[in-house]
C-alpha cells in the first residue's frame, strides 16, 4: 500500500541527477515504457510524467495515462509527459510548463518534437530535440538576432536533420553567419528548455503537496 503522498517521477535526461531532489516518499522511475503508468498508478498516490521511452520500446499510450488519472493524480511536462499531458488534461492529467502549453495550444504536435537520443549509461541526452532550438528561436528574435522569417526557416531546415544525429552545431551552421555568435550564447544560457522544464515541474508539485501537508520542501 503506497503511503499518504507518495509520489513518483518519470524521468531520464530531462530531469538530471542532480535535479532530482531527494525528499522522502519520492521516487525517481526510469523513462516509462508501456504499462509503467498503469503499475506505478496502484503503487503511489501521485505521478510526474516527464520522460518516457521514444523508439526502442512502447510508450504509454494515451489510454494508459486516462485511466491513471482517474485512480491518482497525475501531472505531466517537459517531454512525453508533455504530450500525454495535454492529450489527457480534460480527464485530470495536469499539464506544466511551456512545452506542454505548446501542445495544448498547437504549436507543436507528435513525439518527434521532444524526442532525442540517449546514452544508455548516463541516460543523458546525445541530440538536440526540436522544441530547444524552437525556443531559442523564439528567444532570438525577441532580442533582435534574427527576423521571424529567418527563424521560421532555421527551425523548419533543423528539424530535416534526424533528431538522433540533431546537434546544436548543426543548428548553427543553418543560421545567418553574422548571428552564430550571438546564437551561440542564447544556446549556452538558455538552451534546455525541457530541463526548464522538468525542474520548474518537479518543484511546482513539490510546492502543492506541501501546502496539503505533505512532507515535501
């Protein structure tokens, strides 16, 4: 029987080692596969989808995620949990962060978005997923970088590239010359967004659950 506030996490490269707060009745799952979020549901109270299983296995389906919702609570964001998020929210699937906000506006659709390849050692990401190189994109011509139209067309010529073979010098070699520098330092600073992602996630369900009582920082 899960105790009172139990909460698992779904993650891999979104959410680093080092991003994984160690709290009591938290506990940290490799990215889920098929029929993870159905077993996990009958184990904890609570459940953070962030990252899930791409193309060497089944991830879990929307259908899967609907009946979770509907025994625990369940929150989703950053990467697959993203996706699964917005499909699900009208049943109770919370979704957070903006790349979720992306799904549910339309900005985005498919795992292809979020998807990257993996170290299996490290389970640190080895490719660039599309939705980073959106968001600085966007960040780019909020600060006068480029012009919209030459980062419609970067993202657009980025996504060509397999996102397993994705790098960010890939991305800048696509850019304008005179904006590489400048693109390379946005890159450097702010060019994780599903990490952004995950940890303003983890946190944000941290938070709730404290304010219920919970034994959460």
């Amino acid at each position: 029987m899960a105790s009172s506030g139990s909460l698992a996490v779904f993650c891999g490269p979104s959410l680093a080692p080092e991003d994984r707060l160690l709290l009591a009745d938290v506990s940290y799952l490799p990215p889920a596969s098929r029929g993870d979020i159905e077993r996990a549901a009958a184990r904890f109270d609570n459940l953070l989808l962030i990252d899930g299983v791409f193309h060497h296995d089944l991830a879990p389906s929307p259908k899967e995620c609907y009946k979770a919702a509907q025994r625990v609570r369940c929150f989703g964001a950053a990467s697959l949990g993203a996706l699964r998020a917005a499909e699900c929210a009208p049943y109770g699937f919370a979704p957070l962060g903006i790349i979720a906000r992306w799904y549910i506006c339309e900005v985005i659709d498919g795992d292809d978005e979020v998807a990257v390849a993996v170290d299996p050692r490290t389970q640190s990401a080895l490719s660039v997923p599309s939705v980073n190189i959106r968001f600085v994109a966007y960040l780019a011509v909020r600060r006068g970088i480029i012009a919209r139209s030459e980062a419609d067309r970067l993202v657009a010529q980025a996504r060509e590239v397999f996102y397993a073979d994705r790098t960010w010098e890939d991305v800048l070699a696509l850019a304008p010359e005179e904006a590489r520098a400048a693109l390379g330092a946005l890159i450097a600073r702010h060019g994780d967004l599903k990490r952004v992602d995950a940890r303003f996630a983890l946190r944000r369900v941290l938070r709730a659950f404290a304010r219920l009582g919970h034994a959460y920082a």
